[in-house]
C-alpha cells in the first residue's frame, strides 16, 4: 500500500534559506503531549543541509490542527512544499 509524503523544505519560493535557525521546532512545538498524537507521522530532518519537515498524510487524522498548520505556514511564509507517493515498503 501507498501513502502520499510531504516535505515542507527551509527554502523559500525564490531560492532564499528561510529563518530563523530553529524554525521546524518552533513550527512543530516538539512537547511530549504532542508527539503521541503524531504517532511517527512527522520528523524535523536536514536534507541536503537544509532544515525540513517531512511528514505524511496520516497526520490529518492524528493532529488536524498540525496539519493545516504546517501547510498554512508554508503558504504564508512561501516556502517549498513537495509531496511524493512513497510505497511502505519503501520505508522499511
């Protein structure tokens, strides 16, 4: 079975590196409570020495709110959203 997979990148539309440093975490709000509701659906990662969030489709139904939030701050703050189908076998 497939899953679609997104990756919100620290690089803006034109090509600029997106600040402040700790923007994924700030982003995310990394705090216990709220990991158990993303149950492995997010990750903070470098790629390619830039600062991403990568996460899949699941996180709609674990964390909504989470969801539009990250897809919002990428639209207000124009950065770089992809999206890939990934096989689950694939990540394994």
């Amino acid at each position: 079975m497939s899953h679609i997979r997104y990756t919100l990148s620290g690089i803006t539309n034109d090509g600029q590196k997106f600040r402040p440093s700790d923007w994924t975490e700030r982003l995310i709000c990394m705090q216990p409570e709220q990991l158990k509701r993303y149950n492995g659906h997010l990750k903070i990662r470098k790629i390619d020495g830039i600062k991403s969030v990568v996460f899949d489709e699941q996180l709609e139904y674990a964390c909504a709110f989470t969801y539009e939030r990250i897809h919002s701050f990428a639209k207000i703050n124009h950065l770089m959203i992809s999206e890939e189908i990934v096989d689950n076998q694939e990540e394994a």
